[in-house]
C-alpha cells in the first residue's frame, strides 16, 4: 500500500455507514489541488471524526490507499473550519433578524 500526507477542503457530506460486524465507517470526498480523493475514516476514530470536521473544512490527511483507489485515514489534523459569515450577515453586512439565521 502507497502511504500519502493530503492537505485539502472536505467537499461532500461526511456519510457515516454502518457494517455488518458493527464498527461505523465514514465516508466523504476531499477536494486538492484540483483533484478529488475519496476518503474512508474506519473503526473508533469515525466517532470523532464526524464531529470534528464539518463540510468545507481543510484538513491534513495522513492515510494509506488501497486498492480501490480509496484514501483510508490514519490520522487527520483540522487546518481551519468553514467560514459562516454568509449566513450571519446580509449584503450590506447588518445582522438578519433571529428567525432567518440558519443555525
């Protein structure tokens, strides 16, 4: 197996998929330099995992590929979350009334 260290932006919805012999498996696509990876993070770390990184997050991967073409994660490091600025603020940069905040 090839070993590779990533740095790039989570793309998808991190999916989590539960197996047969009960470990959880999480699965998203990270996005760097122009090319996409399909990653899977296995076993105790896909707990963490899921609520560690959000959507459009960049992260560090250090992992091993498969022979699916498939980036298992290792170890992951979170460079920096996304930015909710948008859904905060309008255009004009004034504060949306609490009912029209997203979250």
């Amino acid at each position: 197996m090839n070993f590779a260290i990533i740095t790039g932006k989570v793309i998808s919805e991190i999916k989590v998929i539960n197996t047969t012999h009960g470990a959880p498996l999480c699965r998203f696509t990270l996005e760097a330099d122009d090319r996409q990876f399909n990653c899977l993070v296995a076993e105790k770390k896909a707990y963490r995992f899921v609520y560690d990184i959000e959507e459009y997050s960049v992260i560090t991967i250090e992992g091993t590929i498969n022979h699916r073409m498939q980036l298992v994660v290792q170890n992951y490091r979170t460079e920096s979350k996304p930015n909710y600025f948008g859904h905060i603020f309008d255009y004009k940069g004034r504060k949306l009334p609490h009912k029209k905040v997203m979250f």
